[in-house]
C-alpha cells in the first residue's frame, strides 16, 4: 500500500511541472518567429495540458478531502471541574 504522504508529493510536483510548462508556454507563444502552425501547435498543447492540469488538481483536492487532518491534534470534551 502506498503512503498517502508519497502521493500528495507527486500531485503537487506533477502540478507544479504543468504550471511551469503552461508558463513557459505562453511565453514562447509571445515569440515573433512563430509560424502559423507552429503556434497552432503550441495551443493544441497547451490545450491538453490545461486539461492535464485540472485533472491533477481535482486528485489533489479529492485526496485532500478524503484524508483526516494530519495536524496530530484531536479536539475532545475537557473535564471541568468546579473549586469552591
């Protein structure tokens, strides 16, 4: 079974990857020299990173939300007691 820690590592970087190639992307699309088909291309992948990255990102938020609190800390009843 894998550890649910190892996981959570792979989406966030896979995510940051695609974040930094969708950035990369746009910046090289902002290039002059381009042909018309080249730039076709590069939004045909950027398309299908888009959707690449959304599917990272809805993992992500599904095993955020199936995971309990890792914070350690567990909220119980206190036990009061009156002085006099």
């Amino acid at each position: 079974m894998t550890q649910p820690g190892v996981d959570q590592k792979l989406l966030d970087q896979n995510i940051r990857e695609l974040q930094e190639w969708l950035r990369n992307a746009w910046q090289q699309l902002a290039d002059p020299s381009l042909t018309a088909f080249s730039r076709r291309e590069l939004r045909n992948q950027m398309k299908q990173c888009n959707a690449d990255l959304r599917m990272q990102l809805q993992a992500a938020s599904k095993q955020m939300l199936s995971q309990p609190a890792a914070s350690g800390k567990i909220f119980a009843k206190p036990e009061l007691r009156i002085l006099a």
